[in-house]
C-alpha cells in the first residue's frame, strides 16, 4: 500500500485555507501558513488554478476559491460547450468516414445525445439532439460504460433490455465487452440496438483523463463492417482520430 | 506532378488563414497568424499592410508544410478579404502610404456628412447601388489624399496604387515592384462606391464626386479568372480568384440559384440573397451588391443585410454580466425556462443596422417583471439573433419579389441548437447549416477551381455541399405572429435615444 501523497495533501490544506478565508489571499500568505517555500505554493496554486478549483484575482494577483469547485457535485462539462469544441472535428469525422456521427454524454442511467452529424449523402435525415439511448446497446453507451466508474453503476443489478437478439443482456458477458473496450480504446455494437445497424465509439476525456462524453459513428452494418462483421480498421482509425482531437481541445492531451 | 489541392487564402479582420483543399472540397491543412489591430484616436482603426503580407509568408508554407505538398501540387489559390479596408502603396518601392484604414474606421464621417452636401450626392446610391457612409473605400482614398502632402500629385502621376486587401496581396504575390499585376474583382469594387453597378467599371462621375484619380485604381476582373501567376511565396500557383468575404461564403454555401440564401453568424450577422444577374434595388434598407462574376459569364447580384450585433450579444452576457462563463452555456441557462417570459432584448449597441439604419438607437431590455430570472434574459439573448434574421428576411422578399424557401446558415453560433431551431421557428422555412463550415475559404478556393477546371462547373460544386444538419420550424402560426409583433413593439422602443453629441 503506497503512502499518502504530500502534494495531494498539501493541495487539500491550501483549499481548505481558501475555503476558511474572509477575502483573497496571496501566494506569499499561503506559503507563510502551511510553513511551505514560497515555489511549492506556487506551483501547486499554479495546478489547482488549471483545473478550475482556485481562481487568480488579475489585478491583485490574489487567490480565491474556483468555480469548478461550487459545481463539483453537478456536470463537470456543459454539454453546449462539448458541441461547440467538438463540432469542426465531428463535421470531419463524418466528411472522412461517409457515416453520420454522434457525441453522447451520461444522464441519468441514459446516453444523451448532444451532437449529431448527418451521414453526407444529402438524403432527408432528422436531427435526434436530445434524445436518450440505451448505455449498453450502443457504441457510444459501452464507451462510456467503460471508462466512467458512474455509468457502470447505472448498469450495475438492473435488467438489461433486449432490443435485438445480439443485444448484450447478461452482465458477466457485458462486463468482458467493456473491459475489452478499455483495452482497445473504443467500442462497437453490432445489430445490438436494431437489426441492419452498426456503430463504433470511442471515449472524449477532459482534463485529468475523465471522459466527458464518447463520440462514434453508425450505420448500415455492410458499411460499418467488413466482410467478416468485424468493425472496418480504417472507420476504427477515424473515429479515434477524431476523439483523440476532441480530447486534446478539452486539455485531455495525454490521452 | 498531380494537383491534389487548391488554396484559399482568407484575408480577415483579425487574422490570415490559409487552407487547403482537396477535390472533394475536405479541409486538408489549416494555418492561421493574426494580425495587430491599431487604434491610434477613438473612431480609428488601422491594420499594418506589410504585417498582414509577411504573415502569408509565414501561414502559405505552414499549410503546405502540414499537408506535405509542395506548390507544384497546387492547382490554385483563390483569395477571400475583409471588405472595404483601404490600402493605398508606393508602386515604385512597394511600401504602403501609412497604414490599411480598415472598415470598421469612422474617422471619415465629417468628411462623409459634407459630401452627402455636395451637389451630385444623388449619383452615389443610384450608380453604386450604396448609401454613401463611412463603411465604404472612396471616402478613406479621399480622406488620405487630402491629408498626407503631395499624395494626390504623385497618385495622379500613376505612382501611388489603391487596392484593398486581395489587390494589396496580387500585386505582391504576382511580383510587387517588379511586374506585380494591379487587379480587383467586382465583389471587391462593388464596395468603393466608385463602381458602377450596371457596367461593372469606374465610374468618371464618381471618381469626380470623391476627387479621386483614376490612375490608382486597379483594373475590375471577374471573380474568378487567372489574373497571374504567383513569383513570391508559391511560385508558379495561379491565382484563380478574388471576392469579398462575405460573397465567397456565399459562394462557399453553393448559393447559385436566384433566391438562394446564407446567413454568416458571428460577431455580427451578414445575409446575402442571390437575385440572379440583374441588380435588384433596395427599398427596405438593404445593400445591392455583386454577389459573383464566373469569367465571362453575367455577373451574379446579391442583396446584403447585415445585422451588427448577434454573437456580441452573447459575449456581452458573458463578459459584462458574468452570467455565463463561456459562450455555449447561454443555450445550458436559456433552456433551464420554456420560453422568454414577456422579456425581450434589442441589442442596438451602435444604433441598429439593416432595415432600420437607426443610428440613433440605442439597446433595451423591456417586458421586465419580477417574474423574470437570467434564463429568461437568456432565451432574450438568442431571440434577438432570431428577431433580427427575420427583419432582414422579410426586407429581402419585398425587395427581391422571391420568396425565402430555406436559409443556408453558417459561422461559430450554428453550434447553438436552440438558436437555429429558433431561426427556422421564426423565418418558418427549414434551416440549414453544411457540413464545411469554413464557407469563407470554400468560396475562395471553389471560385479559384473553377477558374483552372480543377472543378468543372458549378454542379460539381454544388455535388460537394453537404448537410450537417437540418431545423425545421415546428412554432405554432399563431404565436410566432404574436411574438414578432411584441419583438417589432420593443424595437420601436429602442428608436430617438441617443442625442447629438452638442460638441461636434
């Protein structure tokens, strides 16, 4: 069993400092309090400041508690911001891969669909923002499942509809599925949600590698598929491009 | 060698971008430099020429470098500008007279009320197709000839050019002192004031008006035709076309047919209508413009409304209320309530624009009651936007006698579904937005294809635009009437506020 890590708690005492303070305090007062170098309280202020839970006054050069904070408890990422990174890397998703796309996020046990790209072929397609889909008979529901430890508990004893006969219902067989999909780094359904159709996702991080969202492609199955109903390398490469692009623009870089 | 790409190079107000294309009309690379703005006296806008010409040196490489093509793979490039921004240089040494006097610049307006004085006024708009404002070319050429010393004697003597922002980088591109090529497209003149509509040329009763010598004024080409060959940066690339940016997204969204119509969101709103190839006349406070001219073909006219405050709209609610903390979340807050609550917001910031042209104007929030919380002023916000799309739609049916079928819609607030779903509720016709969104740098780099048939006509263009998504107005008939007549209510609110500075 490792040790407690000193920049985590060292980070946990500049918080609660904030938390406890009446107004803004500077990075010599900080340093000063918890009896740290006047460098490690700037680095740590620095860290914290990136990923929202402190905020630096411009003109006094001050800290005070962050926004991110506050809303801890609520949606890490607003979804209309999700659209609007993503939007330029869906469009080329879907220019490249013929296929229409989807970015979908967690809500409530569900997939909320946020984002939706038409297939490029100019036939008459309806817009399906808003709309719920099953976590675990689509692409973008299993990348989520697998990488977000809340989606997994949605799943967790309840009883998993059956939409087709491929649809994955048992748990155990589901639980393979998704530890395959972290293995891989995507996931893929086939005629899992309806019969002709096919998917592939991968998962959207933020900062710190927390997947905010998964966005994939679907389709007729002979498009999405090869000839061995295996999900087409070329169509897996662009849909991870693509997530990959989006996670960088989110400041999930390493991911 | 094969040409694989074509190049747009997209000359805006704050920045240089260059992109490359490929056949099918797919981004290929994309490089980006911006430029300083200057500000030297309130009301003064001023962009430096040779910055902007050294930031192409820069972004034209960069874009090939990251395609891993060379210029030999380049069939064209077309050039899309930011409009009206005057710049005026030394055809002997190359250097600009002082520094790009962009079209957001007012300092011309003493200068602009004592023409509009002046016998002979009237020709302006009837020729030019303008009202004669500070938002054109001619009155900034003027302005500079009466006030650098002995300009106006060498600009007569051939030695001194004009040009705007796609003239300025021809001529540099195609050689500069040594045989650079003096062009401009129709788009472009259309907006000096000093073009005439009908004939597409310089108009001597103009260039009298505004006391401006022909000498240095470049020659008017089509919008897409080979003006030269490129010696500088990509040597040997023709240089396929020109048109003013707001025509190239235009062309970009394949708008060909008569009727046809996009709207750019950002900053601010700018709709253009095709009106097929003979200028139509506004009555309602809209702009006749050229829309395009294809080599020898007729050109192609558009109606213009713009709408100056829409995505700034959003940025004030975020930057000077704090509402919001970024952008997308207006739509987050905005959905948190059903509708607006009785409370409208008519962002005439500066007056308001088309159809009005009430500068006296100034913004209002009405129909506040205790009732209303910051989701309401957020449905307010992305109404307005709605609203004001609407006015310069019906202003451009009663105009142009055509009736507005489906709006091709473009720019960052396109990402806003609540917004679009809107636009489409209130104009009552589907909203469209493609699957390019670069519309600006599409125009440039289709019209410079199809200048060297790397496209071969305008139907294969239009079998490149794709939908990304659709809206469909889906508002009841009934309510839409009611609200427009309370938003129509709340403009006429927003009219005689601001006095006459007493100063001036």
């Amino acid at each position: 069993m490792p040790g407690p890590v000193q920049s985590i708690e060292r980070a946990a005492a500049i918080l609660r400092l904030l938390a406890g303070s009446s107004g803004r305090l500077g990075v010599g007062e900080i340093a000063q309090s918890l009896g740290l170098a006047r460098g490690t309280a700037h680095g740590i202020l620095r860290t914290l400041e990136r990923v929202g839970f402190v905020e630096q006054d411009k003109a006094s050069g001050k800290y005070q508690l962050g926004a991110a904070l506050l809303h801890l408890g609520t949606s890490y990422l607003d979804v209309n911001e999700l659209r609007s990174r993503a939007i330029n890397w869906a469009d080329a998703l879907a220019a490249r891969s013929g296929e229409a796309v989807r970015i979908g996020t967690l809500l409530d046990g569900r997939v909320l669909v946020v984002h939706h790209v038409f297939r490029p072929d100019d036939t008459l397609q309806a817009l399906d923002v808003g709309s719920l889909l099953p976590l675990h008979a689509t692409a973008l529901g299993k990348a989520l499942l697998a990488h977000d430890a809340n989606a997994a508990a949605c799943v967790r004893g309840v009883a998993l509809e059956a939409f087709t006969r491929r649809t994955v219902t048992d748990a155990r067989q589901l639980a393979r599925a998704l530890a395959q999909v972290r293995e891989r780094g995507w996931a893929a359904e086939i005629e899992e949600l309806s019969i002709g159709e096919a998917a592939i996702a991968a998962p959207i991080r933020g900062h710190g590698g927390l997947v905010v969202g998964a966005i994939g492609v679907s389709g007729a199955v002979e498009r999405i598929c090869d000839a061995q109903r295996v999900p087409a390398a070329k169509l897996v490469g662009f849909v991870r491009d693509a997530a990959r692009a989006v996670s960088r623009d989110l400041g999930g870089s390493r991911w | 060698m094969v040409e694989r790409y074509v190049m747009s190079i997209d000359q805006g107000t704050t920045s240089t971008r260059c992109i490359l294309f490929d056949h099918s009309g797919r981004l290929v690379a994309v490089a980006q430099r911006e430029h300083r703005q200057h500000f030297p006296r309130p009301g003064w806008v001023e962009h430096d020429p040779v910055e902007i010409w050294r930031n192409l040196e820069r972004i034209a490489p960069e874009a090939l470098a990251q395609a891993g093509a060379t210029p030999a793979q380049v069939a064209a490039v077309g050039i899309a500008n930011q409009r009206e921004t005057t710049v005026l240089w030394d055809r002997l040494t190359g250097a600009p007279v002082g520094r790009a006097l962009v079209w957001q610049d007012t300092r011309t307006d003493a200068l602009v009320e004592e023409l509009s004085r002046a016998p002979g006024a009237g020709i302006v708009t009837e020729r030019s197709g303008l009202p004669l404002a500070t938002y054109f070319s001619a009155p900034r050429i003027r302005w500079t000839l009466d006030h650098v010393p002995g300009l106006r004697e060498r600009a007569e003597r051939g030695e001194v050019l004009f040009g705007t922002m796609e003239s300025w980088l021809i001529w540099n591109l195609s050689g500069g002192v040594d045989g650079g090529v003096h062009v401009t497209d129709v788009t472009n003149a259309s907006r000096t004031l000093l073009m005439d509509l009908k004939t597409l040329s310089w108009d001597e009763d103009l260039l009298a008006f505004f006391g401006i010598p022909r000498a240095m004024l470049p020659e008017i080409r089509s919008s897409t035709e080979t003006y030269a060959t490129a010696r500088r940066i990509f040597p040997g690339v023709r240089i396929g076309a020109a048109l003013g940016d707001q025509q190239a997204a235009l062309f970009g969204q394949t708008c060909f047919s008569p009727g046809e119509t996009k709207c750019t969101y950002g900053t601010g709103a700018f709709l253009l209508m095709n009106t097929g190839t003979t200028p139509v006349r506004s009555a309602n406070g809209l702009l006749t413009t050229v829309g395009y001219k294809i080599g020898d073909e007729p050109a192609v006219y558009a109606l213009e409304g713009s709408i100056a405050v829409t995505g700034a709209l959003v940025q004030w609610f975020r930057d000077r209320l704090g509402l919001i903390s970024t952008a997308p979340e207006i739509e987050t807050l905005a959905r948190t309530v059903e509708d607006n609550g009785g409370c409208y917001i008519v962002p005439a910031f500066s007056g308001l624009f088309a159809p009005h042209w009430r500068s006296e104007a100034r913004g209002i929030i009405v129909g506040l009651t205790s009732y209303i919380t910051k989701g309401h002023l957020a449905r307010a916000v992305l109404e307005a936007t709605g609203w004001q799309t609407r006015e310069v739609v019906d202003a451009m049916n009663r105009d142009s006698g055509l009736s507005l079928r489906e709006l091709k819609a473009d720019g960052g607030m396109t990402a806003d579904n609540l917004l679009m779903q809107f636009v489409a509720d209130v104009l009552n016709v589907p909203v469209e937005r493609p699957m390019v969104v670069e519309t600006v740098s599409l125009g440039a780099a289709y019209a410079a294809g199809l200048a060297v048939g790397y496209w071969p006509d305008l139907q294969g263009l239009r079998r490149n635009w794709h939908r990304a998504a659709r809206w469909v107005p889906s508002m009841d008939p009934r309510r839409r009437e009611s609200e427009y007549d309370n938003w129509r209510r709340a403009v006429e609110r927003t009219f005689d506020w601001a006095k006459p500075n007493k100063r001036d």
